[in-house]
C-alpha cells in the first residue's frame, strides 16, 4: 500500500484556501489542480509499504501524538518549487513554527526506527495547490500566475492536533486518499 503522513484541516479551511486559490485556478487551468477535499500538509511521504508496515506505524505515530502538544499554525502566502520560471508545484505556505518542526522531527525519528528512510531534504510546511507537468503551460502564463499569486493575500489560522497515517491510491483519475487511522497530539 503507498502511504504518507499527513495534517488534515477541517472542511472549512480547505474550503477558504481552495477560495483563496481560485484566481490562479482561472488563470491557468492547464495545471493540475489538487482538489479541495484532498488538501493536506505532508509531514512525510513513506511511498509503497508492505501491508504489515500501516499498524506499526499507526502505533508510531500514536507515541509521536502523546509526546507533542496541538500547534497552533497559519495558512498563507503563495509560492512554488522551486520557483515561478520554473515550478514543479505550487504551494499555499504554512509559517514555520518550532512545535511543528520539533513534531517533524518526531515522526523521522519514529519513522527510522521503523526501519523507514529519513528524508534528506529541509522540512518547508505547505499544502500543495497544483503540480505542474513539464510544458504544462507557457512562460508567459508562469509570469501572470506568479504576478496574481502575490495578490493573493490569504492568513488563516489553523490548530494542529493530529497526524494521520493515509493511504493513497493512484487511479486514472489522479489519487484517491483514505485516512487509515488518526494519532491526536496532546492538548
């Protein structure tokens, strides 16, 4: 099964960074949007696990959730990977915040201890808006799309207070994600 971490936000801040997204929605719709009910924060990607791997991870991550308390976060500002010339992705930010780092640092370490890889590459929060495929669209459209994302201006508050195990499954109508189990942080 491909599995991956995740923070979940609730129907309504999904519902307010879709909105806040939609004048770049408009102007290139040859992008792949990520649907609103799919927005998440990836904490970490594990990819293809064996069956038996989900419930160690579950308990994993159920010990990661007793040992950090709930973040307070916020939402906004627009950017892409690895930038607007010439973007993979395009991203809504998540203010860097220490509890957040220390809780990412928490799940690599009980991810390694599962025998799990560590993620070589800085930690940079964000909820994925569109994926860009190579010649996806013209730089004059990557110009106009960089220029209304710094119009857009988006702060939400969020509070973080659980890591989800997902699962992800790739149909031919893009991936579909199922939350395997919940691990809530403490209060």
């Amino acid at each position: 099964m491909r599995l991956f971490l995740a923070i979940n936000f609730a129907p309504e801040v999904r519902r307010a960074v879709a909105d806040a997204a939609a004048p770049l929605r408009a102007m290139a719709p040859e992008l792949s949007w990520i649907r609103e009910p799919q927005l998440h924060l990836t904490v970490k990607f594990l990819g293809e696990q064996p069956d038996d791997m989900a419930p160690r991870i579950a308990d994993a991550m159920r010990g990661v959730g007793a040992r950090n308390r709930v973040v307070d976060a916020q939402i906004g500002g627009i950017g892409a990977f690895p930038n607007f010339r010439r973007p993979r992705v395009v991203w809504i930010g998540v203010t860097p915040e220490p509890k957040l780092e220390l809780l990412h640092h928490d799940v690599e370490s009980a991810c390694e201890s599962l025998g799990l890889p560590l993620d070589g590459k800085p930690f940079r929060p964000h909820l994925t808006l569109a994926r860009v495929k190579p010649r996806a669209a013209n730089s004059e459209t990557l110009r106009s799309l960089a220029r209304e994302a710094k119009q857009v201006s988006f702060v939400e508050e969020v509070l973080i207070d659980a890591i989800d195990l997902m699962q992800s499954e790739l149909t031919t109508v893009g991936a579909r994600y199922r939350l395997i189990t919940s691990a809530p942080l403490r209060e």
